[in-house]
C-alpha cells in the first residue's frame, strides 16, 4: 500500500481515519475578530448582547477557534487575560501595542501636569492596592473590591507616615527631592500636597490629592475596571471582573508588593480597614474604613 501523501499545508489523510474536522474558514476569521472587537470595549459585558455571548461560548467550547481569536489578539499586540460570561473577553495590551495606554497619554486625558504624572500612577497603585488587599481576593473570582476617593486618599497618606517613620528609624534622608524618583519619593510629595484645596465653590482642584484620585478613579470607570455606586466620601465605587483580571497581571509588581508590605492594610475576618499608626493621633479622612465584600 502506498503511503498517504500531505504537504505542509494539508496534513496527509490515513485510509480509515475518522472524519477530519474542517477547515477555519474567512467567516471564522471574522468572527474571532468580532470577538476580540468586543473585547475592546470594555464596559460590554456578554449578558447585554447577544451575539458576544455567542462568541464567547464558542471560544470556550470549541478550542481551534480560541486558539483562531488567541492568534488576532496577539496579532494586534494584545494579550488575552480570560473568555469568559462573567468577564467577557479581558485583554490588555502589551507595551508594544497601538492599545497601550502610556503615563504620557493619560496625563492628557486626565488634563494634568507633566509633573504630577507619577503621583496619578501612585493613585492607581493604591487603588489597585486597596481593592484587592489579599492574594486570595485576587484569586477569588466572586470577590468584589470597594474603594472610595477618600479611603485612597487616606491610604496613601498613612502610607506616608508609615514610610516617614521607617526613615527616621533608619537614620535615612526623609526630604528627598521633588524631583527624585522612586516610590518614597513620590510618597513624600503626594504628603505635601492639599488634600481638597477646595475652590470657593466648595469644588476640589484638580491638583489636589483628592482631585488626582478622583481623575484616576474616573479613568478606571470609563475603562470599565469600576462601577460607582454611590456620591459617599467622594465617590464609592465597586470592581468589575476586567479590574480583577487586570490587577493580576500586575499583582508581581515591585511596587505593589512595596506598598502592601507597609502593612497598613490589616485583614483578618474579610474585612480591610485603615488604620492609622499606634502613636498616630490624627484623625481620619471620612470614609477611609472601606468594607471589602465577597458576593
């Protein structure tokens, strides 16, 4: 008997091989695309439209059309985070990526100043800090996060006298300057920043404290990584899956880990609050004991 004969492009068929499966076809191609758009935006989630839940389902059911979407995702330097009816499909950009969004081009939308750049992005590391205090919160899909402006605010504060007092301690410089880089350094001049610097109109300037959480909070809304849920201390909002997925990603950061191992987030029954240092007599900003739910 002759041996079958295939090519690179067509694998050689065995006499009494069961039957092939077909092959992805253009349609194929259209629909993974479609799916990939759809995860480009990212406040849709598959129970609000039809045909994503479609897609979705094939994705998860049908592995050679996943492995079709994995390849158009990475094509346009995107990696796939999950597929799934709770989260749809999460992606986020590698650096390379035309999605990428840069601290340059945030500071544009956020209408900020250039240097006030690394104190949004301590912003959106607190906020990722706070929501998710615990390793088991992050991988816990049913966890929900809540944060507030002021409990962030106050976060980050507590963090800087946390951060002043190691200084002491250590006989390090506590007054670096303005410009200097690094975590302790961006600590230290978010401290002497207004909280508020509120306008006559009782309106909270946008260089404030409170005013570059706010800005990064928003940020996170219109990407669909919170949801808000009431106008309390500042504005309180809850985490969507995407966020959780998202802040995975990046929960092996040095910076992350940095501010967690502060320890000023303590967690025992579930619960995280803010609580300032023993010695500490100062009161808190109102709402910085944010509850943290499972559902």
């Amino acid at each position: 008997m002759n041996d079958p004969i295939g090519t690179p492009d067509r694998p050689a068929v065995h006499p009494g091989a069961g039957p092939q499966p077909a092959a992805m076809t253009s349609a194929d191609v259209s629909d993974a695309a479609r799916l990939v758009a759809f995860g480009l935006q990212p406040k849709l989630l598959p129970a609000r439209d039809a045909e994503y839940a479609e897609l979705v389902r094939r994705h998860r059911e049908d592995h050679r059309f996943a492995a079709l979407c994995d390849a158009v995702a990475a094509g346009l330097g995107l990696v796939v985070l999950e597929v799934s009816p709770r989260a749809g499909m999460a992606v986020t950009a590698a650096e390379d990526s035309v999605f990428a969004v840069r601290m340059s081009d945030y500071a544009r939308r956020a209408s900020t100043e250039s240097t006030d750049r690394f104190l949004h992005g301590l912003a959106h590391l607190a906020i990722a800090a706070l929501a998710f205090p615990r390793a088991d919160d992050l991988a816990e899909d049913s966890y929900v996060g809540r944060i507030s402006v002021h409990g962030v605010d106050a976060f980050v504060r507590q963090a800087c006298r946390r951060l002043e007092e190691r200084a002491e301690q250590t006989g390090e410089n506590s007054d670096p300057a303005t410009d200097a880089p690094g975590l302790e350094a961006a600590w230290r001049v978010y401290a002497r920043r207004s909280a508020t610097g509120a306008t006559k109109d009782a309106r909270r300037l946008s260089a404030s404290t409170t005013g570059i959480v706010g800005k990064a909070v928003a940020f996170l809304v219109d990407s669909g990584f919170l949801q808000r849920v009431s106008d309390d201390a500042g504005g309180t909002y809850r985490t969507t899956a995407r966020y959780q997925l998202q802040v995975r990603d990046m929960a092996g950061s040095a910076a992350m880990s940095e501010l967690l191992d502060l320890g000023i987030v303590p967690v025992s029954d579930g619960s995280a609050t803010l609580v300032p240092p023993a010695d500490d007599a100062g009161e808190l900003v109102p709402g910085a004991g944010l509850p943290f739910h499972g559902v």
